[in-house]
C-alpha cells in the first residue's frame, strides 16, 4: 500500500502542476484585456505564438488514445498494421496546405463558420451534428482509456474515480483560461509523455524476460495480406483527409497570429506526430519480444486477448519497469489524455455557443452571453464524456463511426466550402442525407448494422462514400444554380433563398489580429448574380475605401 500512496501522490503532484499551469495560463488571458470577448477565449486572441502553438498543433492527435493505441497496434498486429502516427502526420501537412492559409486569412472563429456564411446558419447547425458527436466520443474515449490505465497500475483505484478526477481538472482550467489554458498546459503535458515514456523504456528493455526487438524485428514489423490491401487504403484515406474537418484542428489553425504560420505550424506538428510515436512503437515492440512467464504478470490470463491487448501499454509499465518508473510513465499516460480532453471539450462547447446559439436561435445575443453559453457547454460537454466514458463499454466503436461520418460528410463539404465558389445549399443538404445514407448502407459488424451494398473486393467503400457525398455537393449545386439562374423554376421555388430569391442584407463582421485588420461584408442582392463572402483586408486604410471595393464589386 505505501508504494500505492506513492505513485497516487506523484499523479496528484502532476494533477496539480497541470492545474495550476492552466489558471496561470488564464490569468495571462485576463491581464490581456479586461473584458475578453469569444475569439479572446476560442482562439486566445489568434496571439498564439510559434512555440506554443507547435505544442498544442501536436496535442490535436498525440493523445491517450494515440499512445495507447500505437503501442497496442504494434503489439497485436505489427507496424506497418499501425497507421495512425503515419496518416495523422500526413493529414497535418494536407490540411496545412490546402485550408490553414484560406481558412486563417478569412479570419473565421470556428470551423463551422464558412459553411453559414454560405450556406445559411440552419444548414451550419446541421453540420454541427457529426462535428460535436465526434469531439464528445473521442473525449469520452481517451477518459475511459485513462480510467483503465490507472486501474491496472492502481488497483485500488477505481475506473470510475480516475475517469471523475480528470475530467473535473480538464474542465476547471478550461472553463478558467479557454484556449489560453489548453495550448500552454498542452505544452507541459506533452514534455510530460516524451520524457515520461522515454524514461521507462530503458527499464523495460533490461527486464530478463525482454528479449532483443532488433532479433523479434519479424514478429513486430507485421504484415499485410493481399486481401487486406483495399482496407488498409481506405483506412489510411480516412485518417489523411477524414482527420482534417475537426474544430480541434481549426481551433489551432485559427488561434495562429498569421495564415502563413497557421500553415507552418500543422507542419511542425506532422514532425512532432511522428517523433512522439517513437516511444509507443517501442514499448509495443518489447510487449511483442517479452516472455510473459518469466514475469510477474497472471498467465492464466491471455496477453493477446482483446482486454490485455488494449492496456498493453500500462501493463509493460507495471510488469517489467520498477514501481517509481511505472508511475512516472502514468503521469505520461495522464499527460496524454489530459491533452487531448480539453481542446475536444473546449471546441464542441465553442462551436455550440457560437454557431449555434448565437447564429441559430439568438442572432442578437451579446458577448457576454455567448462566453457564458460557451462555459455552461463545457461544463456540460465534460460531464457527459465523463458519463458516456464511464457508462458505455464501446465507446471506441461509436467515436469510428462518427470519425466516418466527418470523413463521409464533413470532409467533401469543407472543400466544396472553401474551393467550389458555385457550391449552394441544396448540394450542401443533399450531401448531407446522401453521404450519411450510404454510410449506413455500407454496415458496421462492430455495432450490428448489416451490409445492404457491396462495392467489392477492390474499391474501398468509406472513400466510395466520400466521393459521392462530393458527387452530389457538385451536381446538386450546379443544376440548382442553373435551373434556378435560367428560370426553368421560378424564384419562389428558392426555397433556401441562396440563388434568386434573396433578400438584401449587409452582414458586417469584424476580425482582427496583430497585424492586420479584416472588415467581412456579405451581399446578398436582390438579383441572380452571386453574393459576396470574400473578407476584403484592410491594411493601413479606412472603410470608406472597402466600402468603396464592395459596392464596385456588387455593381459588377
């Protein structure tokens, strides 16, 4: 028992170093300005510097759930089977390349903005419906894999407590300093995993039941069979472009003080993807050379089980690392949940008050009221991850299938939104139902859902899906726009009131950063020609001459 106390005390130490961090982290926001309205919270301030913003551009993917989850594929089906590290890497750069610039130079608050602007705020709040099941299931994912974590380490300890404790500090700092809070206790956190990880690995490998992983490269490098090719592509599609429409991704993006660092920083962190899989994919790889008999771990229970596999990683820290070693690789662990926990929580609660509450059912709600919407939404985002963590037992399950959905649904949306100038709202809403329809019709064994199509043997369904989601985004788009501009149905049949049918209106909106300052004008004329979402950037000039660039571009 007294080593028990020792490492609960190390993990309380940690809690609170990391609780501390995020209301210092806070205070910074507050000393900052005096009144903070919702992008000083959102996106604190978009003042994130590079440091800073390299660590918590790493910590939107290296997680619990990262760590656990690479050192778990390596052990049980080998490497080149292990293909988040690779595919999340891969999806930082592609989103950095081909939406940080557009999306941080438009000076949106949340990744759901765009999508209002141009397709109306009800078709906006639609969209919020995957994006928020996705941030509340991976929250309550990687909680639950901290409870089992501490459990197997802290048998004392119940899954149920370890689950309540950290989710109490998450939202503590959160609600306290928002992303301020999040990005610097990101930093600490992820210090915490390298370190932490990097420390236990040499006690693993001297263990006497460890054998050399250079001689065991065979058996933990994996292989792919023939068979399997199709789904590995599909897989590894998903994880590139289904990893990129994600608020905690854009939370980052748009938090960064120029577009052109909102671009190097998902560069940056690609690297730091990759670097902090290092330590997972070697503890995977000792798991696989161990001979289990000759520790102290119960061989009447099967090691590649489903239910040892998965907490492979805390059982190397407990069966092959001295107790003091275990616990500081806890802390990792810990470190890694936390750092994913809290921007999850943070985005679905910001896009809830803001593209919701305020663009949906209360347009005239003022600064204040959104800031307290936004922390009632993570007070209640982090309660019911922790809930769902606790009481349901395939939350893994839930959290892919809605990681199909984004990828299905959410991901041809945003291109269409940012590239596809003629994209309109009845693509946008057939999409929608098409893509999740064919989600549906592909099945899922895991949660009992049967196959009712089959695309075959050599065509990966899900990316099927997402290129007939985009299919339909295209041509909806383009026959709406054409049947309506010709008047083959007149304008009253405009329904969505996004082609001729449109009222007239000025939306001003107003961003602003360190360097520049940017006056958003949307025109919606009373004619077929197009509307105007483009933000006219305001250097060193004065709005009467945007007003002047406006008005000539709606003459035209």
């Amino acid at each position: 028992m007294v080593v028990h106390l020792g490492g609960l005390a190390s993990v309380v130490v940690f809690y609170v170093l990391i609780l501390l961090v995020g209301i210092w982290a806070g205070r910074k926001q507050k000393s900052s300005e005096k009144s903070p309205d919702t992008e000083e919270i959102m996106l604190a301030g978009r003042n994130i510097g590079l440091l800073v913003g390299i660590f918590t551009m790493t910590a939107t993917w290296v997680g619990g759930a990262y760590i656990n989850g690479t050192a778990e594929q390596v052990f049980s089906t080998g490497l080149l089977a292990c293909q988040a590290p690779l595919g999340y890497a891969i999806s930082l750069v592609v989103g950095g390349l081909l939406f940080a610039r557009p999306m941080r130079n438009a000076g949106y608050v949340t990744m759901l903005d765009p999508f209002q602007r141009k397709y109306g705020q009800r078709m906006g709040g639609l969209l919020f419906i995957p994006a928020l099941l996705g941030e509340v299931f991976w929250s309550a994912a990687i909680l639950s894999a901290l409870g089992a974590t501490i459990s197997v380490i802290f048998t004392d300890v119940s899954t149920v407590a370890s689950i309540i404790i950290s989710a109490t500090v998450v939202i503590i700092y959160t609600l306290f300093g928002g992303l301020y809070s999040v990005a610097y206790t990101d930093v600490v956190q992820l210090g915490f995993i390298f370190v932490g990880l990097w420390v236990t690995i040499p006690f693993a490998m001297q263990h006497v039941g460890v054998g050399d992983i250079v001689a065991t490269w065979p058996e933990w490098r994996g292989h792919i069979e023939k068979s399997q090719i199709v789904e590995w592509i599909d897989s590894m599609l998903l994880l590139v472009f289904g990893g990129i429409p994600w608020q905690v991704y854009f939370q980052r993006v748009l938090s960064a003080k120029t577009a052109s660092k909102a671009m190097f920083l998902s560069f940056y962190a690609a690297i730091g993807c990759i670097v902090l899989a290092i330590p997972p994919v070697l503890i995977g790889a000792i798991a696989k050379s161990t001979n289990w008999t000759m520790t102290d771990y119960d061989v009447e229970k099967d090691i590649t089980s489903p239910e040892a596999t998965k907490l492979i990683l805390p059982l190397v820290l407990l069966h092959l690392c001295p107790k003091f070693v275990a616990f500081i690789g806890l802390g990792a662990v810990s470190a890694a949940v936390m750092s994913s926990a809290d921007s999850s929580v943070l985005s679905a609660s910001s896009m809830f008050a803001r593209n919701v509450w305020k663009l949906v059912f209360r347009d005239q709600a003022s600064e204040r009221e959104v800031l307290l919407v936004m922390r009632i939404g993570i007070l209640f985002v982090g309660i019911g991850a922790a809930g769902i963590g606790i009481l349901v037992s395939s939350i893994y399950v839930l959290w892919y299938l809605c990681s199909d959905l984004v990828y299905v649904i959410l991901f041809p949306q945003l291109l269409c939104v940012v590239y596809v100038p003629n994209s309109n709202t009845y693509g946008s809403l057939a999409a929608y139902i098409t893509g999740f329809l064919f989600r549906f019709l592909i099945g899922e064994s895991s949660l009992g859902i049967p196959k009712f199509i089959n695309f075959g043997p050599y065509i990966p369904p899900k990316t099927l899906c997402m290129l007939i989601s985009l299919a339909t985004t295209l041509i909806i788009s383009y026959t709406a726009k054409y049947v309506f501009e010709k008047r083959i149905l007149p304008p009253k049949f405009d329904i969505f009131h996004c082609l001729v049918d449109i009222p007239s209106e000025i939306l001003p909106l107003k961003e602003s950063t360190t360097t520049e300052e940017l006056q958003y004008k949307v025109i919606r004329p009373t004619t077929g020609q197009p509307y105007l979402t483009e933000p006219v950037m305001m250097i060193n000039s004065s709005f009467s001459e945007s007003q002047e660039v406006l008005n000539s571009y709606a003459r035209n």
